[in-house]
C-alpha cells in the first residue's frame, strides 16, 4: 500500500503535530467512520462475518482499517473496531443488530449488576495488540489512531439495554445511585484505559475517546458526575511510550457545544466538535491551549460537488484561529456516502492548507 507520505514517521506526521499545536506542511485529513459500510470492498470483505467477530480478528482488523487509507490518502488510519468491544471481551453479553446496534442481554438495572460486572483483563487483548503491530508496519509514516468508547457513553448502552435517544433509565440510575453510577463509571474507565493503553503499547500514535452521547448531560451534570471518570482514561494512559512525548489524545461527543471546554478539561489534546458549533466559536470556547477536530456535517457529503466544496472552505476557514485543526466531518460517515466523494475532500482539503 502506498499511504500518503506526508513525514519520515508516524511522530512528526502532520496529525501528531497538529494535536500538538505544531506547525503542519497542510492540514491532516480524517473521516470518523472513514473504514466501514460506505466502502464497497468493506462489504464484499466482511460478508459472513459478523461484526464483533470482524473486531476481533487481527488480519480483518488489519485490512479494514487500511482500506480508506488506501482510497481516500487520509492522513491517520483509525483502529477498526466498535465502542462495546471491551465490554464484550471482558465477557458481557452484547449483540450487534443490523439496523439496530449494539443489543445488551442483561441491562444493568441494579447496584448489584453494577457490582456483577467483569473486569476487561489485559491478557484478553492479544488479538488486539497483534492488529495494532500489523497496522503499524503496513502503515509506515502514517499514524493509526486508538480507540475507545468513554465510560458515560458505555453506561449508557449497559443500562439502557441498547441504543436510545432520551438515555432516560441512564439519567434516573445516575440521579437515584450516586455511589452506583461512580463506581459503575469508574469500572469502565478502568476498562478502557486497558483497552486504550494495549493500542499504545502495541505503537498506535494517537488515540480517540468517544463519548458520543454525553451531549444528553448538562454542564453541571457532566463537570459532577462523568468529567472525573472521562480524566481518569486519559490520566491513565500516563506520559505515553519510554522516551517519547506522550500520544495525543482526542475527546469527542456529539451535541457537546455546551460541554466543549469541559471536553478539553477532561485531559484532551485535540476536542472534536460536531457539526453544530462553527470552528471558530468553537475555538473560543476551548481556549487556545487545545487544537480542534472537525466539523463537516456528514449529510453535506450527499449533496453536489459544489455545495461540498463550499462548506469544506467554510470549515478550513472557520479553523484558522484555533491552536491546531485536524479535518473531519462532526460524526461519522453515512453508509449512503459514494467513496469518490470522500477521496475528493481530502484531496480539496489538502490542496485549500498545503504550505
């Protein structure tokens, strides 16, 4: 495969340095959802694999994150994977749905099923650390990123049962159990802090945290009551490899614009933002000590040529006065988007930053 060869290793890539609020020979380039059911060579490759199964395959791993990397010339890979993998490695009972997402056999209801939970061991994650290494060789000067769902939002999935859109038992558990709902999220932050620091130790260069649906949370249910446990991954991940800086680290969430500042003080190098707060807002609201992620509205790629090239300008534009801007939609890929699409804005994002 030939990535885009943008520097002489995965550190001083310009993904690395832009989260680092470095100096950047164009702004890096990446789609949340960049690898997966938009591709058709994903779809011909995963038929008759179900997707945790997929997950947990280190040469299917490999492949699928490599795939848009390939395509599109993105700056970063990002680990293929989903955000309940660690809970089902450590043993949960949890089923991916077509059409409906990750199904949960035994919600947590209880104090007692909180405390009934098993711990994700390290050993567990061999196949991970195989696809992370396998990565890392194929990929060469680009970087791949970890990934990890954040303690709130895989409460969420455990206690709802599955995907929701008013999170509503989550709120009730998390109001009626305090000392629960604490050690319940701190549980999961141990857990993906396990999950996180395989990544890094097997040589990822960066890594995501997605709390996809804290943006349910007011400010000062978030700042109480999931912040601590959202510090506490990255605060784990410690200073990174042995003579290294440490790996930058990415905090992202949907529907978060109230929340961004306290996103960055979760520990966060780089805050992603949605679609829904214009960069340069958003820049304020972070402060100048972090770089931004972001923010194309996903639906905008369905739309013509001109209108995309449009609001891509618009984004690139909206970034200049941020620290650092990693290009990136605000959530990930529509499974309708044609690939073409996705390879022309990060060519266009590329050719509107290069220096």
């Amino acid at each position: 495969m030939s990535p885009a060869p943008v520097s002489a290793s995965p550190a001083d890539s310009d993904l690395v340095r832009a989260a680092r609020g470095l100096p950047v020979s164009r702004t890096p380039v990446w789609f949340m959802r960049q690898a997966g059911r938009s591709l058709p060579e994903y779809r011909a490759l995963r038929a008759g694999t179900a997707m945790l199964a997929a997950c947990q395959d280190p040469d299917l791993v490999t492949e699928i994150t490599l795939q848009p990397v390939r395509r599109h010339q993105v700056d970063a890979a990002i680990l293929f994977s989903d955000i309940v993998l660690p809970l089902v490695v450590a043993g949960v009972d949890i089923e991916i749905k077509p059409g409906v997402g990750p199904v949960v056999a035994n919600p947590v209801r209880t104090v007692a099923d909180v405390d009934a939970l098993p711990d994700l061991e390290p050993e567990r994650l061999s196949f991970l650390q195989t696809a992370v290494r396998q990565l890392v060789a194929e990929l060469g000067a680009t970087p791949l990123i970890g990934f990890a769902g954040a303690p709130f939002t895989l409460a969420t999935y455990l206690i709802e049962g599955g995907p929701s859109k008013e999170h509503a038992r989550t709120k009730a558990f998390m109001y009626a159990e305090p000392e629960a709902w604490a050690r319940l999220l701190q549980r999961l932050s141990v857990s993906a802090t396990t999950f996180l620091t395989a990544q890094v130790d097997a040589g990822a260069s960066a890594v995501q945290l997605f709390d996809s649906w804290a943006g349910v949370l007011s400010a000062a249910d978030y700042a109480e009551r999931v912040l601590p446990h959202s510090r506490a991954v990255f605060d784990g991940l410690g200073e990174g490899r042995a003579g290294e800086d440490r790996v930058p680290r990415i905090h992202f969430g949907v529907g978060t614009g109230e929340l961004l500042p306290l996103i960055g003080d979760a520990g966060a190098d780089v805050v992603g933002v949605d679609w829904r707060v214009p960069l340069d807002e958003a820049a304020r609201r972070v402060g100048p000590a972090r770089s931004l992620q972001g923010n194309l509205d996903p639906a905008v790629l369905l739309a013509d040529r001109e209108t995309v090239d449009r609001e891509v300008r618009r984004v690139v534009q909206q970034a200049s006065t941020a620290r650092g801007h990693i290009f990136n939609l605000g959530h990930g890929v529509l499974p309708d988007t044609d690939p073409d699409v996705l390879t022309h804005v990060a060519a266009l994002v590329h050719e509107l930053t290069a220096q």
